[in-house]
C-alpha cells in the first residue's frame, strides 16, 4: 500500500488539474472505479490482518512498535474516510481545482502515514 499510495500521491492527484474540465468528470469516475479495485481489497485485508494478529497473537498485542504501526493504520482509515472520500464526492460532481489541491495536501497524511507504517513493519519482520 506505501507504493501504492506515492504513485497516487506523486503522479496520479496531480494529473487531476492537468485534465481540463471538459474530460474531467470521466477521468475522475476512471479513477474511482480502477483505484478502489486496487486501494479497497488491500486496505480490508490490512486492517483485517493487523486485527487478526493483535487479538490472536500475544506477540504482537505486547509489541510497542507493531501497536503503533496498527495505529497508523486507523488514522489512514479515518482520513480516507472523513477527508479523502468528502474530497472526491465533491469532485464527483466536476472539476473544481481547490478541491484538488485539498485533496493533495491532505492525502500527504495518509502518504506518510503509511510510509511511517511500512518502517515500523519492517523493522518488526526483520
């Protein structure tokens, strides 16, 4: 999801102004549709697994760094859902720039969030 997340953050967000209005509202329902296969499956399975392994496995409800990365965690899910999601109803509807760039500074949380995440996990796994 770490790799995921930067491509939409470097490359993906950004086309959203280079479009132009008028091919706007399909390359944004492009986006959703094709984005939520690839971010939606694998952001379930993430949280689904973190769940599994701190409510099965002592091991990593005891561990510091493995909570914190789980907490990491939530705070993607509540930003996707409470400022990510909003951001794209709202560009559902049509092009509007300000709401772009919103869209781009604040998917810099879940960016880092989840780059902040992927050390953590590793650092556990090695």
């Amino acid at each position: 999801m770490t790799g995921v997340i930067w491509l939409i953050q470097i490359i993906h967000y950004p086309l959203f102004k280079l479009v132009g209005e008028n091919t706007f509202n399909d390359y944004h329902k492009f986006h959703i549709h094709k984005t939520s296969l690839v971010i939606a499956i694998p952001m379930t399975l993430e949280l689904l697994t973190g769940l599994y392994l701190i409510t099965s496995n002592e091991i990593y409800r005891n561990n510091f760094i493995f909570l914190t990365a789980f907490t990491f965690l939530i705070l993607i899910w509540i930003i996707t859902f409470f400022i990510s999601v909003p951001k794209h109803d709202i560009l559902s509807k049509g092009f509007d720039e300000l709401t772009i760039t919103a869209l781009i500074k604040t998917n810099w949380i879940r960016t880092i969030a989840w780059s902040i995440r992927a050390v953590f996990l590793f650092y556990i796994f090695i």
